[in-house]
C-alpha cells in the first residue's frame, strides 16, 4: 500500500519539503503547555499547504 504522495493546489508539483517554524503556538489559557508548529511547503512555488501542531491535545482546554 503505497501512500499517496501530496501534491501543490498551485503548481502541480509532488516535491512537499516539511518546515519546522521557529516558533511554538500556546494553548491561550496555558502557561507552560505549547506545541511545535510544522508545515508542509512547495519547494517550487513555496506555497505552504498544510500547518499542523504536533501535539494538538494540548489544545483541548482552550476551547472556544
Ligand atoms: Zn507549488
């Protein structure tokens, strides 16, 4: 079973690079907790398609 590869809404093009981001995202009413940010980005056209943080359960007590 081979895993789909991903490729850019833009410019067609299936080389994804994944990003880390130099920074980390908070829950709002936590303190302590955080989550690193990653995203998936183009390496033609440098469109970024996808940002997820890595431990979204972080996330549960900021509910809106
Ligand atoms: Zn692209």
């Amino acid at each position: 079973m081979e895993k789909q590869r991903k490729e850019c809404p833009e410019c067609g093009c299936k080389e994804i690079g994944q990003g880390k981001l130099p920074t980390v995202l908070r829950p709002i009413n936590a303190v302590i907790a955080s989550s690193e940010v990653r995203a998936e980005v183009c390496t033609n056209c440098g469109y970024i398609l996808n940002m997820r943080v890595l431990e979204p359960e972080k996330f549960k007590k900021s509910l809106i």
